[in-house]
C-alpha cells in the first residue's frame, strides 16, 4: 500500500485537483472578458502590490499548467498585461516550465518504468532514439506547437528523458513564444482602455510564425546531421 501511494498517490492528487478545478468553474474566468471585467481592478492591485501580486499570478500560472487546464495562452496575455512583456514573459516562462516538470515528473513516476518493463526491448529502443535527441526533439515541440502542451509534458514523462533537459528545452524552446503573447498582451491596455476589441490573430500572421517555424527547423539539424552520418558509417 506503500508503495501504491508513493507511485500513484501523486497522480491521484493531481486527478482530484482538476476534477475540482472543472467543477468550481474556475476555467469559466480564463477568458478575455473577465480580464476586461476586471482589468481596472487588476492592474490598481498590481501598481500598490507589485510582487505580491507577481508571486500570486506565478502561483495560479502553475496550477494551470501543472493541471492542464486550458489557459496558458490566456495567462501569458494577461502576464502581459498586468506586468509589461519583459517581466511578464519571463514570469510565464518560469511558471509554465515548472508546471510542464510538475507533470513530467508525476507521470514518470507512476508510469514510465511500468511501460518499459511491459513494452520489453521494442520500447527500449525507440526510448534510446528518442534520448539520444531528447533535446532537439523537445526543443521543436515548444517552439511549434503541433501537439498541445499538456501532451507534450505527459508523452516526455512516459520515457526516461533527464529531467534537466526536459527543462532547459522547455525554457529554450518557449522563451520566444512568451514574448510574444506577452508582449501581445501588454497591448491590450490600450485595447481595453479605448473600447476596442482585441486583435489577436496578430499570432498567426507570418511574421509571427514563420522565424518560429525556422527556430524549429534549425533545432532538426543536429538529429538529422547524427542520422546523416550514422548512416554513412554502417555504409562504410
């Protein structure tokens, strides 16, 4: 029973947590709407308690992540707008990387060594594959996107990736996209302030994500670079 606890008892907390998060309505207020609501109010609170309220949105930005709960992008923006893109960025860069390692580590715990025990050798091989560009393949997830963020940070938890670079890939691979929503979200004091709706399709235009897209790219090279000369080399 011990065992089962120190295995799973983490996972059974977090399921509970975000059971109850769903339940409260708390994913109802992470929207824009209830940041304009409230936007006045906010900010006075952050101009007389600056870190206090800075460690308090920290504090909320992981519970989000850490329970996969559909707002990072929302609180980026609203990072943005209480605390200015630079702070802000780098608040919701730290926040969502130890969410995303709360959850890493819960599900390597009660999973990871279960499913390659199970999966024998097959698993252990394409787990080497994936170690040994762990990084790069970690590094390209963040910076597009193509697979949601909570999969990401549950899919890198099931095989014996290190949690030091699961961490520095993280942090490397999203600081380009916090600035941006940040500093996106920064500019919705003047949206809010003047009446105006919010235009964020700013997001997809191409000058948004096409150096993204090459930051991704640039990040295949060194895995294709060791397959390139891995093959070379059984061919010799």
């Amino acid at each position: 029973m011990i065992n089962f606890l120190k295995r799973f008892g983490p996972l059974l907390v977090l399921a509970a947590l975000v059971a109850a998060a769903f339940a409260s309505g708390l994913t109802r207020h992470l929207n824009l709407d209830e940041l304009r609501a409230n936007h006045e109010a906010l900010t006075a609170f952050v101009a007389a308690n600056r870190w206090l309220a800075l460690a308090a949105f920290m504090g909320l930005y992981v519970a989000v992540t850490a329970l996969s709960l559909p707002g990072a992008l929302f609180m980026t923006l609203a990072a943005g707008l209480l605390f200015g893109p630079w702070l802000g960025g780098a608040a919701s860069l730290i926040s969502a990387t130890t969410g995303a390692s709360i959850v890493f580590l819960i599900c390597r715990t009660a999973f990871g060594g279960t499913l390659a025990k199970r999966a024998g050798s097959g698993l252990a091989k394409i787990e080497a594959g994936i170690a040994k560009d762990a990084f790069s393949y970690l590094l390209v997830l963040r910076l597009v996107p193509a697979a949601p963020f909570f999969v990401v940070n549950i899919a890198a938890g099931l095989v014996r990736i290190p949690l030091a670079t699961f961490v520095l890939a993280s942090l490397i691979g999203m600081a380009p996209g916090s600035l941006v929503y940040s500093s996106l979200g920064a500019s919705l004091n003047h949206a809010f302030a003047t009446g105006k709706e919010p235009n964020l399709s700013i997001i997809f235009q191409p000058q948004i994500l096409l150096p993204l897209i090459g930051l991704a790219l640039l990040s295949l090279l060194p895995i294709l670079v060791r397959r390139f000369t891995g093959k070379k080399a059984e061919a010799k």
